[in-house]
C-alpha cells in the first residue's frame, strides 16, 4: 500500500508566462507537494521551460491531457520522459489502443533512460462538465455510469492513477483500492470562489474521502500572497 504523500497539494500555474511561472515557482517551493503545468504553459514554453520550473526541485504534474492516435501518444509520452514529470496525463476516451501504447512507452523510454518513470494519470470527464455538457455533446447525461467505464478501462489498460471530480473519489476509491492513484482538481478551500469549476469540494473532505492528491490553482496564484494562501490550504486540510 501506497504512503500519504506529506503533502497532497499541487498548484495549477496555469499561464503562458515563463518569467511569471518560475517566479510563483520560487514563492511556492516548500509550501506546496508540487506544481502543475498544463497545455497553455507547455505550447508556449516547451520543454525548457517544464525544465525551467523543475529546478525548483518541486514534483511536475504534466498536465497535457494527450488524446490522439496510439503511435501519436506514445511518441508524445517518449518525448517528455526525459523532463523527468512525477505525473503525465492522457484521456481515457482515447481507448485501449492508445492507453495501452502510452503506458508501455511510459515504461520503455524510463528504462532507456535510466530515470524513475512518470505515472501515467486518466482523464475521464472534465470537471469543467456536468450532465447537461454531456447531453450536449451526444453523450449519456449520467456522469457516474461514463466516469465509471473510461475509469474501469483505463486502470485495466496499466495507467496508474484517475484525474477525477470530488463526486467520484468515494466511489473510485473504493473500485479501485489504494493502489490506484486519485488527483482530485475541482478543491476550492472554504474561502475561495467557485470560479468556472462545477464539480467542487473543500481540501479536507477530499482527502477524508480518499484523494491522494488535490489540484488548487487560482486560489492560489492568484492571491496577493501565494505562499500565505499555500500555508492557509495547509492549515484547513490540517484542522480536518
């Protein structure tokens, strides 16, 4: 079974600006358990800039949501092994093919390398969608059963972990045991705003339900002080 990690927190920097990202970089070492880096910062900064921030000696969350042809992915999962990321992501509705190809890459390319290999995480459905998004689209409004099948899949495909809303941790958890990585975005602490996110909980409750790991971004990065509001996440998750 799988340690708690010391701390679960992961703050999203979610811009484009290398200088503005390495200096939140700076403010936050010590304060949070890592950083996460999405699509926006990696299509504007590439991979000097994911190595950039890296040398603040913080874990990496690689949050590049990669959903393409099997040989596409795997290639893209290749290519950023060397970055040495704690955790990559890819979409689960990409399907067995392409899951199964990104996490044998995965493992190949750590091996050639010689460097610790970087958990591969599913994304299932968006905490930016709720049943409606989903209707909308042409899938089944009933989110539960959909995060249930593209989760089922991907764990049986050798991915390590789920990117999943506060909704389903309880229920993941429990399909899946400890063994099965849950990164939880869509925490807000009691005294931040919702923003555009639909699915939501507080830092607490998401890890007394079983999350291993909780994305907090704006709350965050965008306080007048990001290292204070780190250490105010730290003192609501210890309070319980």
């Amino acid at each position: 079974m799988r340690e708690p990690a010391e701390n679960p927190v992961f703050c999203a920097i979610d811009t484009n600006a290398l200088e503005a990202a390495d200096h939140l970089a700076h403010r936050l070492a010590g304060q949070v358990g890592g950083l996460k880096l999405g699509l926006e910062f990696f299509c504007a900064n590439g991979p000097e800039g994911v190595r950039a921030i890296g040398a603040h000696g913080l874990p990496i969350f690689l949050d590049l949501k990669l959903h393409d042809i099997p040989n596409t992915v795997a290639g893209a999962v290749r290519s950023v092994v060397p970055l040495r990321p704690t955790f990559v992501t890819v979409h689960a509705a990409g399907g067995r093919a392409m899951l199964t190809a990104a996490a044998e890459a995965a493992k190949e390319a750590a091996d050639r390398l010689h460097v610790p290999r970087p958990k591969l995480l599913a994304v299932t459905v968006l905490t930016s969608l709720d049943g409606d998004d989903l209707h909308q689209i042409g899938l089944p409004d009933d989110m539960a059963h959909l995060v249930d099948r593209l989760a089922f899949l991907a764990v049986d495909c050798g991915i390590d972990g789920l990117v999943c809303s506060p909704r389903e941790i309880a229920h993941l958890r429990r399909r899946f045991g400890r063994e099965t990585v849950l990164m939880v975005p869509g925490i807000r602490p009691a005294w931040a705003t919702a923003d555009d996110q639909k699915r939501i909980t507080g830092p607490a409750e998401a890890l007394a339900a079983g999350a291993d790991y909780l994305v907090i971004g704006r709350p965050i990065t965008r306080a007048t002080d990001p290292a204070d509001a780190a250490r105010r996440v730290a003192e609501e998750i210890a309070a319980g």
